[in-house]
C-alpha cells in the first residue's frame, strides 16, 4: 500500500490531510488455542496490514468509511450503539465504546479503513482493524497508553461489544511484533520473548480458501470445555486457575477422571503448551528437526483431540511434507478453514509454493492463495 495513494483518497473524501496508522495481521507458529487457557503462544506479526488514515472533525461525529468494505458510517459520539450493529465498523466502534468506558476522551473523527489482511482466513484481519483504529482515535486526543494495554483493550472490545470470546494473542502481537521474530508469549502475565526466525527461512502461509460455518460456534464450545477441565483439575489440585496450572503429571493422573471429550481438549491444551516453549527453545538453538516435530505434533493434535482441522487444513498440512526445503507446518488460528503455516528454507520457497498449490488444486480441487512472508513489526503510525 502507497500510504500517498491513502492520503490522496482521504483528501478528496473529507478535504484534510490525515494522520496514519497501520497494524498488521498475524500468523501463529505454534501454541494454538492455548491463549485463552492462561498458556503460551509464539505468533509473528505479518507484512499484511490495515491502514486507518485519521483526522479530527469539528462536529462530535465518528464517520468511517472503507476502500474495501462496503457502506460508509455515521454515528453520534454521544450515542454510540452500545452493542454490535453486524456491519465491519463494529470493530472501529467496539474500540471507540472501550476507550469511551475506560474514561477516555473521544472527539470527532473522519476514518478512513484500508485493509489488506485477507478476511476470514485466520490471519487476523479483525484484531488489526481494532488496533489500527485504537491508535488513530487515540491520537486525535494524545491519549497515551502503552501497547500491550492497547491489546487488551481491543481484546475487550472484541469480547464485549462484537461478542466474539476471542483470547488475547491477535491483539498483541498486532501491537507487539518484531521484524525477523516471533514472541513467546505468556498469556497470563503477558511478559514476552523474542524468539529470533533464521534469516534463512521464510514463512509460507497457504490459504485453503475456505472457511466452515461452525468456527465461532466450534470455538466457543471449545473454551467452555476447558473451563469445564480447569475447574475438575481445581478440585483435584487447588492451585490450578485455569489449564495453564496442570502440568504433564497432573493431566496423566487425573485424564481417566475426566469426561472423555474434555479429557481429550485438555491433553491438546496441556502438551500444546508444553510444544510452545519446547518450539521456542528448539528455534533459538537452530534445532530446526525438532522444531518440524513439534508443529506437526501441534496439527494432528488439533486435528485428533481439539477437533477443530477439517479436510481441506489436513490436505494442505499433507501436501507440504515431503517438498523440499520443507521444515515444519500447521494449521494456523482458530481453525475450520484458513490458512495452514509453512517453514520452509528460503532458496525453495517460491518453489514450495506452486508445488503445494498445485497439489492442493488436485486433491482438493480448491485454487489456493499462497503468500511468502517474513516476521513484521508491530502497529505504529507511518511518517
Ligand atoms: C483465534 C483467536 C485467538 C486464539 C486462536 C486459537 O485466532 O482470536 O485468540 O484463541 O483463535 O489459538
């Protein structure tokens, strides 16, 4: 994106030179639905990101309008909606209502939305819209709040006002991430680490362009599983506040106690994390075998005890095994479609690609979309 060409369509729009911020979207190299059971999880911050071009109004007004999402929008900032009105600027909003009840100042804004995260394929377009937007609003009144409180912020408005129960992975790396790295991030005390990616490897990230109607449903249930396990596991061992606390031993005691279809969530959450810091390790010491190891562990326990794969994910994880230059994939996200993630060495990457979519082509008679990717930045605003 040409932040000029943003600039330029901003003027004609509202006839004044805006600010801009960008947050990108992510993908996530191992430690899957782990977040919202206090875990560890190390995503990478990718070059794919939403742009919101921003400038004070005198009126008390939000009018947002986008180059790729349908309708424009207007809204009295003393009578925000309360509750989600089911269109995209429900995530403008939803940060607007969050910074409004945490006594923030909010004046009237022009916003205007340019988004190149691919919708619906798991990389996060929605918490890189949040973000984008918390910083542009947040700008028009030099309110200054550190980043990984900016994450949490779009995590509630997510949670409260769009009414998706996500956890806060997105949101943070959105805000926090590093060129050429991934974080390891501990998602109850939100202290992270910076897990360097070799230069000699890209990250090839390979949409099934699909995406199966039960995720929102599916992903619920799920987190209500967990919870279900962690308050078993707490009166077994009163230390344990969510799944986070119950180690390996705990799980292998306790795992025939348990009804059988939270057992098998709790073993995926359990040993995923155990894979998350295990991986983390693995790639700062350039243990790239055992980093492959752990992400294909990842997949088939997302597929065989978390049950949240389907055939197209299974087929594009299977595709990539045997090409060369291929270290280690997975399906990546909250699952039912997306996009499976690929370490793949550099020199063949571009190869990689059209051989795994030209496999996916046959056996899922799908035309996939492929993107070579590198660890990107976190949000800020562009000069
Ligand atoms: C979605 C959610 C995240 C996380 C993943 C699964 O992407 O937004 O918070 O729970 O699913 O790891």
């Amino acid at each position: 994106m040409k932040a000029h060409e943003l600039t330029k369509h901003f003027e004609r729009l509202f006839g004044t030179r805006p600010k801009i911020f960008r947050a990108p979207g992510r993908v996530n190299l191992i430690g899957e639905h782990t977040d919202y059971n206090d875990g560890f999880v190390m995503p990478a911050a990718v070059a794919f990101s939403t742009y919101v071009a921003v400038a004070p109004r005198p009126d008390r007004k939000l009018v947002i309008h986008s180059e790729e999402f349908p309708g424009s929008f207007e809204f009295d900032l003393d009578r925000l909606p309360e509750r989600r009105t089911g269109a995209w600027c429900d995530y403008v909003l939803g940060v607007a209502s969050v910074l409004r009840q945490d006594g923030h100042k909010l004046s009237g804004a022009s916003l205007l939305v340019h988004g190149e995260v691919p919708i619906g394929a798991g990389l996060s377009s929605s918490a890189a819209v949040e973000v984008a937007s918390a910083l542009a609003l947040m700008s028009l009144n030099d309110t200054q709040i550190p980043l990984p409180e900016v994450a949490k912020l779009c995590q509630r408005a997510e949670n409260t006002f769009v009414g998706a129960k996500v956890g806060i992975m997105d949101q943070f790396v959105s805000c926090m991430g590093k060129a050429g790295h991934a974080l390891l991030l501990d998602c109850r005390s939100l202290e992270f680490q910076l897990v360097p990616i070799p230069a000699s490897l890209r990250l090839v990230v390979c949409n099934t362009m699909v995406k199966h109607d039960l995720a929102t449903g599916a992903y619920n249930t799920r987190r209500a599983e967990c919870e279900e396990g962690a308050r078993l596991f707490a009166t077994w061992d009163p230390a344990v506040r969510a799944l986070r606390d119950v180690s390996l031993e705990l799980l292998d005691q306790y795992l025939d106690d348990l009804p059988p279809l939270v057992g098998k969530r709790c073993s995926h959450v359990v040993r995923e994390n155990q894979r998350a810091l295990d991986a983390a390790l693995a790639l700062t010491e350039g243990n790239l075998l055992r980093v492959g190891t752990l992400m294909r562990d990842s997949h088939n326990s997302l597929r065989d005890l978390y049950e949240v794969s389907c055939s197209e994910l299974d087929i594009m994880v299977e595709a990539a095994q045997d090409l060369p230059g291929f270290v280690g994939g997975r399906m990546t996200g909250g699952g039912f479609g997306g996009c499976t993630v690929n370490l793949v060495r550099e020199e063949h990457a571009e190869d990689f690609a059209k051989r795994i979519a030209e496999r996916y082509l046959q056996q899922a008679g799908i035309t996939a979309q492929v993107y070579l990717c590198a660890a990107e930045d976190g949000a800020g605003e562009l000069n």
